[in-house]
C-alpha cells in the first residue's frame, strides 16, 4: 500500500472526531429551551435573578398579620372608655367570684361544714357586708359562715349565716357581688350586670 493512502486511512477517525464534537456542541447552543402551552405562543425560559426573600409579600399574607380592625373601638371614645372599665371591673371581682365558686363546687366542704377563719373572713368583709339586706341577714351577730343545701333548691349549695342565737340563713353571694359594682362603679354598673349577670339581674 503506497504512502499518501496509509496517511489518509490514518487522518479519517480523527477527522470524524473533530467534526461530530463541533457540530453536537453547536447544535445545543443553537436550539434554545421552551414551554408552551396549547393555548399560547413559545416563550422562552428564563431564570429570575429575585431570590424568594427579595419578593414583596402578597396582600393575602399581610391582610393575615394584621389584627382586625374594629371602628367601634376606634372611634368611639364611650365605647373604648367602657371596655377598658369592664376590664377593670372584671379584674376586681374575679379573685372573690373564683374563691366561692371553689367553696361552692370543688369539695373542699362538705354540706353543713362551717368556712376556715380565712375564707369567713373574706365572705364577710367581701360579700356579706354588701349585701342588700345583710342587717337582716347579720341580725344579733355572726356565730360563722357555713355552706349547705340551698332550701329550696336541693341541688344547689350556697353560702349560710349562722347567728350568735342559733339561727341560720342563707344569702346569695351574686347578689352581694352586684350590690358591690352598683357601690364602687355607679355609672357603669348597670350596664355590666346586664351583660355579665343576665339569668340573675333581678
């Protein structure tokens, strides 16, 4: 075999080497990716150089942050004045509402038992001297304070005075604890006890 032939049998494969790589390489950057659909034209990808932090956030999740808006509160200084007042209210009367309820209903007494020397004591000077008639309920003078069956309704408890003389009378603590807010709140008790003491405002 002569020479020139051995030359180029030799330079083929490098020849179709050098020419498929150029031309893989050209057809991927000549051929550009897209998405469409079956409704709208092409339109090329592109990559958004906005990280997710630098996007504004949508109404949506603002409108989520934000506390309701109420402009009643806002714009009525009367009704802004009385719910910072019933709020008040609220906050004097719980620790003494809480106390007889748990006399009243967790156990710690049982029926015809008479109230530790503390918690007399607290009835008394926070109850029993705002009631509406407690002259008469006190009459000759206070012996204790004693919780039992109410006397006519049975499956009811309520709070007892038991007199120097013997005798022994009920009175309604919710009746004191109103008696109370018409005293210490004058202009805005009528209204709480409306609201906070429907069933038994009378």
């Amino acid at each position: 075999m002569t020479a020139p032939l051995l030359l180029l049998l030799r330079a083929v494969p490098h020849l179709r080497h050098h020419t498929t790589l150029p031309a893989t390489v050209c057809s991927l950057v000549r051929r550009p990716s897209y998405t469409s659909t079956a409704s709208d034209p092409p339109h090329p990808i592109t990559t958004s150089t906005t990280s997710f932090d630098d996007r504004p956030p949508s109404s949506s999740l603002t409108s989520k942050r934000q506390p309701p808006r109420n402009p009643k509160w806002e714009n009525d200084p009367d009704y802004r004045k009385w719910k910072e007042k019933e709020a008040e209210i609220l906050l004097d009367i719980d620790p003494t509402t809480l106390l007889i309820k748990d006399i009243l209903h967790s156990g710690r007494y049982m029926d015809g038992e008479q109230l530790t020397s503390a918690d007399q004591k607290m009835v008394v000077d926070k109850l029993l001297v705002y009631h509406p008639h407690s002259e008469d309920k006190i009459g000759c003078g206070i012996d204790s304070i004693m919780v039992d069956r109410h006397p006519q309704f049975r499956n009811s408890r309520c709070l007892f005075v038991v007199r120097t003389d013997g005798v022994w009378i009920d009175f309604s603590y919710q009746k004191c604890i109103r008696a109370y807010i018409r005293h210490k709140y004058p202009s805005y008790a009528e209204k709480f006890i409306k609201e906070h003491y429907k069933r038994s405002s009378s």
